[in-house]
C-alpha cells in the first residue's frame, strides 16, 4: 500500500493528487445531482457522500488496483441523466426473458414501470422499486447495512442513488419463476448511473434473481452498481449477474453477499461488455454451514479489460464454497482475477475450492491472475489452481483430422470452453441468449 | 485380403519427415491396396507413431523428402481436414477430451463436414441420432455416452472405443489406427478388434499401429511391416508378428544399422 508523500516528491506529485482529488470531488457532484424522491434515502446519501470525500481515489499503486487503471473515469466528461427517455417495450425486446415473467427495468437509472411487470407472484412477496413500494421506511432501513460499505465506490453509489429495486422473499416461500432486474442505458450522452438492488430471502425461502446491465447506444457510460443479498438462515438464492453493456463503457460492480446458517448461495457472473470492468465480489459466512457456489465467465476482446475480484470471508465451521472462474481474452484485452478466502480459526472443516482457468487467444492478450487464500484453521480441506493458457495445436490437429476445418476448430474449442461457465445458468432463455452472444464473439 | 489388381489407396515412397529439426522418418516406403490390413510394429521411437502423424497432417511434423500419393493425389498438399474429408481417419494413441462439447454433437458436425464435403445431404439432430445409434452396436457403447462431453471423463478402452465409432460414422477408406490396443483390457481389445473387423471391407484399407503381437490374435493383418531407426526394415506376412514375439526387436535392429550404413 502506497500513500502518496507530498512534503518530499516534487510539485508534480502534488498536482497529480491535487488533481485525483478535484476529479472525485467532480464526480461526487455528477453522480449525487440526480434528486430522489425519497427523502428517507438523504440521512444515507449524505453519510456516504461524507466517506468518499474522506478517500482518495485509487491509483495503480494500491494493491487491490494493481492492475485495473481507473484514471480514465476521471477524464471522462460524465453528466447526470436527464429526463428520462420513453421507451417502448420493442426497445428492450432482446433483454426480455420468457421464464423470468417478473422484471424490474431501470433506465437511464430511473424506474420505468411501463417496462416492468409484477404480477403473479405470492401476495407475501415484495418486488419494486423502493419508489413505488408502500413503507418504504421499513426497506431504507435495510440498505447500507452490509460489511465493507465505506468501500470508496460502494460509499459513491450510496451517496448517490435515487431508487432501489427490491426483492423480499418471506419466510419458507418458493419464488417459482426467476425475477429480473434489468438496467439499462440508452444515452448519446456520457451518464453516469447509479444502480442499486436490495435482494433479502428470509430463513426457508428460495429465489432465483437475473441482475442484467446493457446499452442501448454505443456512448460511453460510467455504471457504478451495488447489489445486497442477504440470505438468511436455510434459504437459498440464485444469482446471475450479467454485465453487457457497451466496449466504451465504464463498469463498477459490486455484489455483497450475507450468508446466514445453513444458507446456499449460487452466483453465476457473465461479464463481456465495458472498456474497464471490475466487479467487486464479496461472500460473508454469518452463520456454519453455509454453501457458496460461484461460477464465472469474463469474454473480453479489443482493448477491454475486465477485472474480478472476488472475497468469500469464512467464519464459522463448516462451510463449502466452490468457485470457477474462467477467462477468454482476445486481441489486446486484459483479464484480471484476484480470489480471496479467508478461512480463520473459527472456519473449522471448511472446504473450500477455487479455479481459474485462463484461454488467451492472441499474443498481445493479457491474463493477471492472483488465488489469495488466506488459511488458519488447521481443519480444512481447501485447494485452488490457475491456468492460462492458449488453444493446443493437438486439440485442434484432433478436430481437423475429423474433418472440420481449423477456424471452426478453434471457435468450437473455445467455444466449449465458455459455455462451461455458460451451462450451469439456470435461467434457460438467458443461458440461450448468452451462448449466442458467445458464439457470436467467437466467430 | 490381398488381391492382385486390386486399386492402389496409399503409395509412400522414399518418406522422409522431422520433428522440431530431429529427423524421424528416414526413407519410408509403403504400399497399400484396396481391401488390405497392413501392421506396423516396432520399438518406441522407431518413428511407428511419427508415420501416423505425417499420413494425417500434424503440424508438428515436418516432411523433407519423399512422396505420399493417395489415390493418385498429392496427399501433402491437403490440410488435416480436407484428408479427413477424403476418406483418411487417424484413430488416436491419446484422444483428446474436449469438455463442453458433447459426443453427439461433435460426431455429428464431424459427419456433416464429410457429408458437405461430397456434396451429400447433411443430417438433422434428428437423423443424425438415428443414424448414430445403429453405429454404438459396433463398439457395444451405451448410448448414454452420446450426451457426454467428448472423452471427458471416459476410462481408456471406452476412449478408444469412442475412436471407433467415429471410424464407423466416417466409413474412411484409408484407417489408421495408432496403438488403439495400447493400455486395453483383454475385454475392451476384443471389442475394438470387433469393431475393426466389422468395418474391413474390400473397397478400404487399414494400417495398424501396434506394439504388441496380441492385437494380431483378432485383427488379422495381409501384411506386417517392422519399423526401426525411421524405414521399414522387413516386411513379411502375419507370421512375421509371430517371429517378433519369440525373437524381439533387437535382431531387426541390428538390420536397420546395418542399411544405414
């Protein structure tokens, strides 16, 4: 960890922190001019408005940035949505699911529930925008509450959002049908978006929720997301993030994860849009027994560089958590992995997996991968690999000599690559759609 | 079975090829007719598994000299795939596991490639599924192994048997088959040497790699060829692989040095 000294280095140091600070002060005003209509949410805006001005913003120089440069956030020239755009339902047609009836839209960060649809769920259950649900109160007192929230771009999306998109599954309550969360941005202009969801299955329940982000032009965006999941003891919750918005696009995520006794969570990330993408992962063991399975895929091409990294922090005995990550990076992108697992003395027997797996398809594409394991307990079982790697001259020799011709070789191998990530989506009419965007990207 | 007048399927003369700068094959020279099982036996190194490679167009290796005429063509001028499309099948020593891609779907483009390539029909799913299951008799394979990523996961005799259901869908005119009956079971051997047998007929032929006279108890071969030092250095007829198991290798070793000089 560096901090930069400014007595001794010379003025040019000085201007450059000058100007790093300046910069986060411009952009806590683009994204905090939006107003909500919720003035419940202001006592939270400003707590968080006061924690970014109390950080710096990160350089290359911190470790947790290392390799993902987000200077370019601060040169772009971002403005605050303005009124929102009226869309017709055509407009979002390729991002509606058939199996996932249920949905949330968000555009340009504003609620449109000409686009959303809730009905036929069970009575108990709540799904809306905090804007449009009664007793709001009761849900802002949710919000912010998970560990890791000062986090500078966490602290930035709290200090500016207006709405919430809200799912709340009671007590040992089913959701039969997914529910879908979808943001979208349809600017010639450069926005900057705050999306926020709010996920909580009480104790028994179970629900599957489709977090979706995509653009609807080709202009440069800055989205800085949070999602709170809290899956409370013996429930379960399936998770699939989906990140396609637009290559100019630049993409925060962050995803924090509560897990209570006995709780399963099951979270699917597909990641193939954004100049720099960084997806935050957090995974909080509140309780023994709990099951963490993640399973991930980040496709980048051209000069994208997509960054996950993900925190499972174990605290109690017991605990199984199995994560796959794969990249495929092409052209001169850039991938970056780092998977942390704190497995402290209380995690007794916990059984703990990780992989990386890495297909690098040019010479100019870069892979940087870091497993962090971070083990006390003496009673565990945890293990983890990365690889990186390109196409084998024998896999492909073994397709042609099949018969199929060496560019079809390659896009089926990496291909079958991808869609092992792909597979294991639960939500069929989305795992459809993602495998022909991928068989797309690969041709 | 050998017969005189039959057509001429491969013609290798005077072959040879390197691997990274280091010469392997020094001077192979073959013929193969219609209707004919030719083995190749020898040694580790002695270039067996080399020649398999060059025959089917592993970039790896590298031909310097010498002609491989296939059916009257130029067969060194045809990329791995279009010798596949022609009618030559490679049968792995190792093959490959392709996770994500399953059986049925890589036999079937497999298939379709060849079907494209002759201006044949390509098959649906539907067709294809018909088609496929008629083939898992020649192997005796279940045909749950369709919905299984290629090799994933499969034992080594169901991998090799997996080999040869893919001969049986391509019905090649030329088989080559690279120590299929290495790491078998005596059951597992039985049923590739089936399968082999099965799909003989008089209009294609096969080359069999192999280092053990055992495979020659159930595929009967025209012709035994023993390679040693990269040629061929004796070539006789199935008692020749009966010779071997009593002699060993060293005395044909010996021949090959002797040549050399």
């Amino acid at each position: 960890m560096t901090t930069p000294v400014i007595s001794t280095e010379s003025g040019v140091v000085l201007s450059v922190a000058a100007q790093r600070a300046a910069g986060l002060q411009r952009l806590l005003e683009v994204v905090r001019s939006p107003r909500s209509t919720l003035p419940q949410l202001d006592a939270l805006r400003q707590q968080a408005a006061d924690q970014v001005m109390q950080q710096q913003f990160p350089t290359t120089r911190d470790e947790e940035w290392r390799f993902t440069d987000m200077s370019p956030l601060l040169t772009l020239a971002l403005h605050a949505p303005p009124e929102q755009p009226i869309l017709a339902l055509d407009a979002i047609a390729p991002w509606v699911l058939s199996d996932a009836p249920v949905r949330l839209v968000f555009v340009d960060g504003a609620y449109a529930p000409s686009l959303s649809v809730v009905e036929n769920l069970p009575a108990s259950v709540t799904v809306g925008a905090l804007s449009d649900l009664p007793q709001a109160d009761d849900w802002v007192a949710q919000i912010a509450q998970q560990p890791d929230r000062d986090e500078l771009f966490t602290a930035l999306n709290t200090a500016g959002m207006t709405d919430v998109a809200v799912v709340s599954v009671p007590r040992n309550i089913a959701v039969a049908t997914p529910i879908h969360l979808l943001f979208i941005v349809t600017g010639q202009q450069t926005l900057a978006t705050t999306p926020r969801c709010l996920v909580i299955a009480e104790s028994g329940s179970a629900v599957t929720v489709v977090e979706e982000f995509a653009s609807l032009s080709q202009a440069a965006q800055f989205t800085n997301s949070v999602t709170e999941v809290s899956v409370d003891e013996n429930a379960q919750v399936s998770h699939i993030r989906v990140q396609q918005e637009n290559d100019a696009t630049i993409h925060m995520g962050k995803t924090v994860v509560s897990q209570g006794r006995d709780a399963r969570y099951i979270g699917h990330v597909v990641s193939l849009g954004g100049a720099i993408a960084r997806h935050n992962l957090h995974i909080h063991q509140t309780g023994e027994q709990t099951d963490t399975q993640l399973n991930s895929l980040t496709y980048l091409a051209g000069q994208q560089l997509g960054d996950l990294h993900s925190a499972i922090a174990l605290n109690h005995p017991h605990g199984r958590t199995n994560q796959l990550h794969k990249t495929v990076v092409g052209d001169r992108a850039h991938a970056v992995f780092n998977g942390k697992v704190f497995v402290p003395q209380p995690a007794q027997h916990t059984d703990a997996a990780q992989l990386n797996r890495n297909l690098l398809l040019s010479p100019k594409a870069r892979v940087d991968t870091k497993p962090q394991l971070e083990i006390v307990a003496d009673n565990v079982k945890c293990t983890h690999g990365a690889t990186v790697g390109q196409l084998q001259a024998d896999e492909v020799f073994y397709l042609q000599s099949r018969g199929i011709d060496a560019a079809s070789a390659r896009r089926l191998l990496v291909y079958a690559f991808a869609c092992e990530v792909l597979e294991q989506i639960p939500v069929e009419s989305l795992r459809q759609r993602l495998v022909q965007s991928i068989s797309q990207a690969v041709a | 079975m050998i017969r005189e007048n039959s057509d001429v399927i491969l013609s290798v003369q005077d072959l040879v090829a390197e691997v990274e700068g280091t010469e392997i094959l020094k001077g192979v020279t073959l013929k193969v007719r219609a209707g004919e099982i030719h083995t190749v036996m020898g040694l580790n190194g002695s270039g067996k598994s080399t020649f398999s490679k060059v025959l089917a167009g592993h970039p790896d290796y590298t031909v310097t000299g010498g002609t491989i005429t296939y059916r009257g063509q130029d067969l060194l001028e045809l990329e791995p795939e279009d010798r596949a499309r022609a009618g030559i099948f490679l049968a792995f020593q190792y093959p490959l596991e392709i996770p994500g891609v399953s059986n049925l779907d890589f036999l079937r483009v497999a298939y379709n490639a060849r079907q494209a390539h002759h201006g044949h029909e390509e098959l649906d799913a539907f067709d294809f599924d018909e088609l496929v299951r008629d083939k898992l008799d020649v192997v005796k394979m279940d045909a749950s192994f369709l919905g299984r990523s290629v090799n994933e996961g499969f034992s080594g005799g169901e991998k090799k048997r997996n080999e040869i259901l893919q001969m049986a869908l391509l019905e090649p005119t030329l088989a080559i088959l690279d120590e299929t009956d290495s790491g078998l079971d005596i059951d597992a051997l039985k049923i590739v040497a089936e399968g082999v047998n099965q799909l003989a007929t008089p209009d294609n032929a096969m080359l069999v790699i192999t280092h053990y006279q055992r495979l020659l108890n159930y595929v009967v071969p025209d012709y035994v060829h023993v390679m040693a030092g990269g040629r061929i250095v004796r070539t006789g007829g199935k008692e020749l692989a009966l010779e071997l198991e009593e002699r060993g290798y060293e005395w044909l070793s010996d021949v090959a040095e002797a040549t050399a000089r």
